[in-house]
C-alpha cells in the first residue's frame, strides 16, 4: 500500500492526505470511487445467509406512521416482506466473515490500521427502505454496491433519540447536505455524524466500519485479563501484619492492608509489558461465533495466507494472533509481521523462518488459521 499515491478510491487523495483532511474530522464524498464494483453476494444468497443461526442479521421495517418493527436474525424466508413491498431493509453484520469476496473489499482500507477495523456490513433495502436518522459510534465508508441510495448527512446539534423506538432515532435532524449514490459512488462519515440513507428503488450498499474503542470497556477488558493472568510479579505474595496490635475496634480496615492493597493493584498496572500484551490479546480476539477448522497435512511450502476470520496485529515485543500473543525477535519477527500487514506470506518468505517459526506457522496451519497460499487466491 503506498499511503502516498493519488488513489481514485478517495477522489484523487492519498491515503495520507485523506486521514490528515477527513479521517475522524469531515465527510468526503467520492464519485465513482470504486467503477464496476460488485455486489459481494446475490440478493438471494444474502437472503439464504440471514437463514443461518451464525451470522449476525437483522430486519428493520419503517411502518410508515413513524413508527418501526425490528426483528433479529436468523430469518427465514417467510419472516422478509414481499420484495415488492417498500421501506424494509436487511442488514447482515460481519459479511467478511462468511463470504471471501466481501473479506477482499476491505483490502483497499488497509491504510487504517487494523486494530480499528470492525466489519463489513451489506445492507439491502427495498424501496424507500432504510433505518432512518442515526449516529454511529464509528468511522464508515458506505460504499453503493447496488442500485442508488439517497444519503441526508449532518452534524447533530441534539442528540437525543426518539422514545419507544426499537432503533435509536435521532429526534432532531437537520441535514446539511444530501447526495445519491450511485454503484461504485462512496461517502466517509466520522463519528457521530448524522446520517439517514433512503433507497430509491432497490439497493445495496456495503458499509466498511471501524470501530472506535471506548475507554471504559477497554479498561474493564484489560483489567480481567490482568487479573486472570498471575504476571510475574509473585502472585503468592502474603499480606503480613506482623506488628498488628491488639485492638479495640476489630471493625476497622487498617492503614496498612489499605497500603497493602493499593500497592498490590499499583505494581499489577506497574507492568507496561502485561498491559501491551493483553490489548493485543483482546484486539486479536477473533469475532463471537468464529470456529477455526483444523487440518492437518497442509504445507508452508507454497507460501501462507490468513484465514478470512483471522486477527493478526503486533507491537514492537509481541504478535497477536487469534487472541494468542507471542514473543518474537529478529528475521522471524520482520517476516511474521509482514505476514500481518500484507494478510500473506510468499513460499520465499516462509523458507526463510527459523526452524522454531516454521514449527509455529505450521501449527497455525494445522489450527485453520492459515491456509497454503494457492488454496483460496
Ligand atoms: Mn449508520
């Protein structure tokens, strides 16, 4: 990826353009951005993938009095509206989980660093159909796959959300602008933008969405992995009160178990290492729902690539795979993160790892996180 080239993708921006101008700051509205895109499934297969107990979908119907019906996934054939029936929509969660073609459209989103990436939503609407004004805690490329979609967009004033709705729909929204996207037409929206996009006749639009962490969850995350991981900070180690008076208050907490405890909690955080090694482990953790299948009798010798549900991320210690962290240095390291970056490693490249790495990437193999190179290209 050469963050610095004009890429039609972002309207003739670099990369490094549009995240110094737009990234997290204003929308960016690119015309034919992706010419010829194609939808990653048929209308049918979408409908036959909402079917299944393991993939995340959901169908929101505008009633038409303001008011909206939502119903969770699975959904069976019978539960969709006729097609003819306007103003319903059928959302699919994680289709880069499930469909290779859908895992390959964000390949051109890799100048985000992956710890932000969450998902590749596909959205169908029929006509008129759509979720209504809403914010979003994410960043998002909604990218017209199919058909046209009529986007309002707008800073929100006034957050607030109409009651007794089964979607959050803002009370208040004034559009500043609004734009029809036509098939291979994108729009960037940061955060919290305002957004509400209505299909003009039917329509598909895949939307590639980052995820912002919040600060308390990531805390509340990485304090359990913490505590369940001993460190290596004598976890044995025994309060002593050995010059404990006798006392006439039995009810009071002493000052130095207080001391003791905090010193405990501060020595735990104390550990940089644990603290890296736990967000990687939490940020790599595959998506709820994801099995691996093994398999055995499969080869490095063609080159690796990652399995479509695969995680892998690393810091300057450690690589993350699949929730699991390893310690890695050297030629290894340079070659096991390229396998990171680039989500392949070519059979030069896999000849190269020392004995150890090779046994490692073979278990990975063996696991289903990898698969040989030739197998899915
Ligand atoms: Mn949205």
């Amino acid at each position: 990826m050469h963050v610095t080239l004009a890429s039609s993708l972002l309207g003739g921006l670099s990369p490094a353009q549009f995240m110094r101008r737009h990234w997290q700051k204003k929308p960016l509205l690119v015309r034919q951005a992706w010419p010829g895109v194609r939808p990653p499934l048929t209308r049918s297969a979408l409908f036959a993938l909402a079917q299944q107990p393991d993939v995340e979908s959901r169908l929101v119907v505008a009633q038409g009095d303001g008011d909206w019906r939502v119903r969770q996934g699975p959904l069976p054939r019978h539960a969709l509206p006729p097609l003819a029936r306007p103003g319903w929509t059928l959302l699919l969660q994680g289709l880069d989980l499930h469909v290779e073609a859908a895992r390959a459209m964000l390949a051109p989103f890799r100048f985000v660093p992956e710890a932000r990436l969450d998902d590749l939503m596909l959205s169908w609407a029929s006509d008129g159909g759509g979720v209504g004004p809403h914010v979003d805690a994410y960043d998002v490329f909604l990218l017209q796959v199919a058909g046209r979609r009529r986007w309002r967009v707008g800073r929100v004033a006034d957050a607030s959300f109409v009651d007794g709705l089964p979607l959050k729909i803002l009370r208040h929204f004034e559009p500043e602008f609004d734009c029809l996207l036509e098939p291979g037409d994108m729009l960037y929206l940061p955060p919290l933008w305002g957004h509400d996009g209505r299909a003009e006749g039917e329509c598909m639009t895949c939307s590639v969405g980052f995820r912002a962490p919040r600060a308390n969850e990531l805390a509340c995350d990485l304090l359990q992995r913490l505590a369940d991981d001993d460190g290596e900070d004598d976890p044995g180690r025994l309060y002593r009160d050995a010059a404990q008076a006798a006392t006439a208050t039995p009810g009071l907490i002493s000052p130095a178990l207080q001391d003791f405890a905090r010193q405990a909690i501060v020595r735990r955080l104390a550990d940089v290492s644990a603290i890296d090694r736990a967000l990687g482990e939490s940020l790599s953790e595959p998506k709820p729902h994801v099995w691996f299948e093994a398999a055995e009798g499969k080869t490095l010798a063609h080159g690796v690539q990652l399995d479509r549900r695969s995680r892998m991320l690393y810091d300057s210690r450690h690589v993350f795979f699949n929730g699991e962290a390893y310690v890695v240095a050297g030629r290894d390291a340079r070659l096991v993160r390229l396998l990171a970056d680039a989500r392949q490693l070519d059979a030069h490249a896999c000849a190269a790892l020392s004995a150890g790495a090779s046994d490692v990437l073979q278990g990975w193999l063996d696991a289903g996180w990898l698969h040989p190179a030739e197998e899915i290209a």
